[in-house]
C-alpha cells in the first residue's frame, strides 16, 4: 500500500521544513521528489469538517469570519449553493469521495464506510498510478471511510500525524487499518462508552487522562482542541505547519486529500479570537422551535454559535499562513486547490451542530471554492451543486476516466454548465439499517431557488417542508401548504428518486 | 533455584486462569453483543468475524498478563504465603482484582470527567484485596468453594484457548499479507 512509510514520509516533511522556512533554500526534498509529470496538475482538498458556508463571511455571514478564505476568493471560483451529501462526516466524506449519493454508498451509519462495491471506485483509485496519492484523515470519522481505501492510497499520514498525543491504536496495524480502526479505537478501546477491553482499556484511559492533563494549553484560553470521542490532541499551529511543509515535499503530480477536525466542536479559539466577537452587536435572527429538535435555548444557541465562530476565525488565520506560504512556493500555480467541508453546523431552532434528524441550510449548505491553476480572477456560480459533483469534474480536468457509478455532474466553470433546474440530494439516515429500504430518514431536495425537505419514519405520518431560498434564505416561510403544485412535483421527483435508491434493497 | 521452586505447576495455573479468562472475555463479550445490533446494520459477517478476532487476541493478551500478577507474587513470595495456597489465593486475588476493574471501567464515559477519585482509591483498594487475599487461609469455607469454582471454569479454558489463538493467526495473517 504505502510506498512511503510514516516514519520516512515525516523525516521526509521535516528536510522540507527550511524550504518552507527560508523560500531561498532549495530543500532536499525537492531535489529528490519533485520529478514526476509536471504537465499534469496537482490536486489539493482542504476539508475542514463541520463547516457550515452559513458562517462564512467570503458566503456574507455578517461576522469577520474568514477574511483569508476572501482573499482567496479573489482567485477562485466560489460556489455559492453547494450542499453536502449528508449531515454528518460519514457520508459527507463518503459523497465527495465515491461521487455517490449516501443511499447509494450506503455510508449512513455511525463508524460505518461504503458498501464493498463502491471501494474500488473511490477518488484515489480514479487518480490512478500517475499520481501520487496521499490521504490525512484527521477527523476520525473520516478515517472509517477513507481507510476503506487504503490500497488505493500511496501515503496515509495517521489522524494523530501532527497531534499532540498518540494514542491511536490502528496506526499499528498499516495493512488492516479499516478493521484495527474499527475493532480497537472504535470498540475495545473506545471512549464513547465504556471500553469492551477489561484490563488494557482503562489502562489507556489512564494514561491518556495524565498526558493529555499535562499538555501545555498556551495560546488556547478554552483548552486546545482536541477530538471529543477520539484520544487526539492537537493546536492549530502545529496541524497547519505540518501542511505547510507537506505538500513542498511530495513528488509531482499529486492528490491530497486534507481532512482536517477543526472548526468540529469543541470549539477551541486560540488567544487571538477566543471572545473576539463577545458583544459585537450582532444576533441571528430567532427562529421558532423545531419538533425534532433537542430543545437548547435561544441563549446557549447564541453563545455556542459565537463560540463556533470564533474557532472558524482562528481556523482562517492559519489558513491564511497556509495559503501565503504555498503561494511563496507557487503551489497554486500548478494546483488545484479546493476548500470544502462534509457538512455543515446549526445554531437554531432549538437544535444545537449536526447530529440531528433537520437538514436546513446551516447543517447541509457548505463552503465550495476552487482554484485552478494560475487562476487570477474570481468566478462566481449560484446555480445548485453537491459534493458528489467533485469527484467527477477532478476527474475530467487531470484527464482521467470517470468512474461510472458517480450520480455528480461537472461542476460549472470547470467543464459544466450553470444549471438551476437541476435536483440535488442531501440524505440522512444514521438511524436506518444501511443495507434496507431508508424508512427512517430525512432527505432534503434542491432545485432551482426550491428546497423540498421529507421526514420519513419519525412520526406516525410523513411529513414535508418547502422553502423557496431565494425570496426565504433563511427558511422561514413553509410553502408546502401553500404552494400544492410546486409542492407536488417536486415531491413526486423526490419520492421516486428515494424509491430507485431504495429498490435493490427491497424484498 | 529458589524462585523456580515455587513457579506454580500447570494444574495450579489453569484454574487461576480459567478465572481471568471467564471475566475478562465475558466483559468483552458483554459489549461485543451490545454493539452487534449496530454492525449488523451495516456490516458484513465477515468483517463483524474480523473485529470478533481482534476482541479475542486482545482478551488473551490481557488474560496473560493478568496471570503474571499472581504467578509473579508466588515466585517472590515465601512459599507458604502464596505457592502453597496458589489456586485459593491466585483466584481471589484475580476476581477481587478484576472485580474493581469492572466497577472502574464502569465509570469511564467521555462525557463524564475522568473518575479521578477511584484512581486514589485504587491503592486502598489493591491494599484491602491484598488482606483479604491473605485472610483466606482462615476461612476454609471459602478456600473449598474458590478450589471447586475455578476448577469448574476451567472447561471454558478449552473454548477460549484454541478460538483466541485462530484469532491471532487471523490478525497476523491480515497485517502480514
């Protein structure tokens, strides 16, 4: 699998540390590596998990969020109705890197991955050979689909590779990482429960309680982030320096794929931003109560989102370091580099992140912004598009074959077409066995300025919502009672796209 | 050598294991049968077998270790403190022992802070296992009754043993191959 092993890959990032550090020093790294085809593209995925576009100011969130992800706007195309596959990493991940729907990959389970014959047509594998291939899983979620494709993979730097603990038992089993990952960290040495493992697992827990006690939390007034059900500790600094010195060190062309934890709660602002937008004067608009919702108060909504807003601000300052330093390496110069997330995060209605059964637009309308290589200007597309369409429109601009089972099409500006009246799916349905029809479900419909949401199995009828985004962004308004014909049609396409999903697994 | 003396003999071991084996691996197995409605929603019996073998590898390794414990308090101590009661003694002090892990492992959730106080609990409580592994001497009842239940485990030895070692073959094969 890995031509480079972890050791020799970071021995590798740490000789190519100066170049990063003093531009006029030509590294070892590059002298040795860089001497593949240079005449095709290199391609870089930052994903930052648990981003929601609704946040953003380079999307016009109120709020100073990520004046750098602006800056780095001014040379992109900037999707501005992109949704992810699902509500939380597992499919999300599993719709940018399959180009599946979830009811397709069927990833829609907690610690679930792709159905086995969808692996072999991952993102990694359709790069083929030519390229060089690495995969960063950093959210632990991520890690249960990306390990799926670990043969496909040349580089696969552990969740904990630029952390500050490791604790992390999978790392020890480089050949069986999906099944070490899913039998050790995620069952006999879990924290999410009481660990299966009777002697060794309180053990670990002890051990990892004293370190992670210890760890020096300067610069981070809330404590450093960390992954809340996974023993991984990190600081911003340290996770986005290692980028930084990855990518000057890997031989040419490359795909990357970044999936990094933050801003997932908790959130954790360094010193710069933590309480940096505390009485700023600004305040969401309330939104009534949803039935489905946990119940969180309007106050403990308001000061959490604040709080996720402030981590998304730490987040972009190093994104910022990160872009200006690959930009004094001409990284973007041969790269396509593209910023997204799996799923996106909600302050409202009375329901606090992602883990929810609701699918408005701050938990499914994420960040999309791509830069071509050498791009100079900034591009533009409203029209709708998913995280599904990615996989195919790389594909198409590294001149590779598209795998046949992708349901994306080109994204518009990069060989597609601004399409408004094309229907995009988000699904979620972690509580629906994977491998049955999807009874217990929520699916949510984009097209044109329509959004069509369908509630399945959660009471004791189905029930939809309907919002027109364009004249009701912030969805408000129910039309479904209002608008019968509109309401009907679109409908009717949902019901019948779910039941062609759902009919290989019906007896 | 004096120490090689009073290294117990395997028909004082088995048992003493049997009763590591029948806690450790039935707390794991406890778990094991509560996740298995969650796999089954989206994994294959193959994989659910391959998670299945890593649990068993581990449980060996701990049930190993766990029987070191005894083993080595029997080696350095005079013999008639231990060697000589090693089946009544090694058993008590791995059931206590194990006992209080479960009540510890109990308490471990990461929504919940570390339970800190049983951590400096613990020597009190390793002490107050340590007493009554020694008191047993005195009481014969319990001697009788420890001899004749972890002998009676013993069967579960034969499941165990040869189903953990295809196991190991199973994960070496996976990560060597």
């Amino acid at each position: 699998m890995s031509k480079i092993s972890r050791r020799s890959f970071l021995k590798l990032v740490g000789a190519a540390a100066p170049a990063v550090l003093f531009p006029a020093v030509t590294s070892w790294a590059e002298k040795n590596l860089n001497q593949g085809d240079s005449s095709k593209p290199n391609v870089i995925i930052l994903l930052l998990d648990a981003m929601s576009a609704t946040n953003l100011s380079v999307y016009g969130y109120p709020r100073p969020t990520t004046t750098n992800l602006e800056r780095f706007a001014d040379h992109a195309t900037v999707y501005h109705s992109h949704y992810s596959g699902g509500n939380y990493t597992i499919p999300g991940t599993a719709s940018l890197l399959t180009g599946t729907y979830p009811w397709t990959s069927r990833a829609l389970n907690y610690s679930a991955g792709v159905k086995a014959d969808l692996i072999g047509d991952n993102i990694f594998g359709a790069f083929g050979e030519d390229y060089h291939r690495l995969a960063f899983p950093q959210s632990m979620m991520a890690n249960f689909v990306v390990s799926q494709f670990q043969d496909d993979i040349n580089t696969f730097l552990p969740a904990d590779a630029f952390g500050k603990l490791n604790f992390l038992l999978n790392d020890y089993f480089p050949k069986d990482r999906n099944m070490a990952l899913r039998a050790l960290d995620d069952f006999m040495f879990q924290m999410q429960a009481k660990p299966a493992s009777l002697v060794l697992g309180p053990l670990q827990w002890s051990l990892y309680y004293r370190d992670s006690a210890r760890l020096a939390t300067k610069g981070y007034p809330m404590g450093l982030p960390h992954n809340s059900t996974y023993p991984i500790y990190f600081n911003l600094e340290d996770l986005f320096g290692g980028i930084t010195s990855l990518i000057p060190a890997l031989p040419q062309p490359f795909f990357t794929y970044l999936h990094l934890y933050p801003p997932h709660a908790p959130y954790r602002a360094s010193e710069r931003f933590d309480s940096k937008f505390v009485g700023d004067g600004w305040w969401p608009n309330a939104k009534p109560v949803h039935r489905f919702s946990d119940g969180f108060s309007e106050t403990k909504l308001t000061s959490t989102r604040r709080r996720y807003d402030e981590y998304i601000a730490s987040l972009d300052w190093e994104i910022g370091k990160l872009f200006d330093a690959w930009e004094a390496e001409g990284v973007f110069e041969n790269s396509y580099v593209i910023v997204t997330s799996d799923h996106g995060e909600m302050f409202e209605r009375g329901e606090a992140r992602h883990t929810t059964a609701l699918l408005y637009d701050p938990v499914v309308h994420i960040p999309l912004l791509i830069s071509a290589p050498g791009q100079k200007i900034r591009h533009d597309v409203h029209a709708p598009t998913n995280a599904v369409d990615v996989l195919p429109t790389l594909m198409q601009l590294t001149g590779n074959s598209i795998p046949t089972q992708t349901e994306g099409k080109l994204l518009p500006g990069l060989g597609g077409v601004e399409d408004f009246e094309r229907s995009t799916f988000t699904v979620e349905a972690k509580r629906n066995p994977a491998y049955a029809p999807l009874t217990k479900a929520t699916v949510a419909m984009r097209k044109g300025t329509y959004k069509l949401i369908y509630y399945t199995g959660y009471e004791a009828q189905d029930s939809f919502e309907l919002y027109d985004l364009a004249e009701d962004g912030e969805e408000l308004r129910d039309l479904y009672p209002e608008a019968p014909e509109i309401a009907k049609k679109l409908r009717e396409e949902l019901l019948e796209t779910l039941l062609a999903a759902d009919t290989p697994y019906i007896k | 050598m004096n120490f090689v003396r009073k290294f117990p003999k395997l028909e004082q071991i088995a048992p003493v294991y049997a009763v590591a084996v029948v806690m450790i691996y039935a707390w794991s197995l406890s778990r094991f049968f509560w996740r298995f409605p969650s796999w089954l929603y989206y994994s294959s019996a193959g994989e659910i077998a391959v998670i299945f073998a890593y649990m068993m590898v581990v449980n060996l390794i701990e049930s190993v270790l766990v029987l070191l414990v005894p083993i080595f308090m029997s080696v350095i101590l005079p013999k008639r403190w231990f060697y000589e009661k090693f089946v009544t003694k090694g058993a008590l002090l791995t059931a206590l022992s194990l006992g209080y892990l479960m009540y510890f492992d109990n308490h471990l959730h990461y929504q919940n802070p570390f339970p800190l106080e049983l951590v400096y609990r613990t020597p009190f409580i390793l002490a107050g296992i340590l007493i009554t592994v020694f008191l047993v001497d005195w009481i014969g009842v319990l001697d009788k009754i420890l001899t004749e239940l972890s002998d009676r485990l013993i069967v579960f030895l034969y499941i165990s043993i040869p189903v953990s070692l295809i196991s190991l073959l199973v994960i070496l094969v996976r990560n060597i191959f």
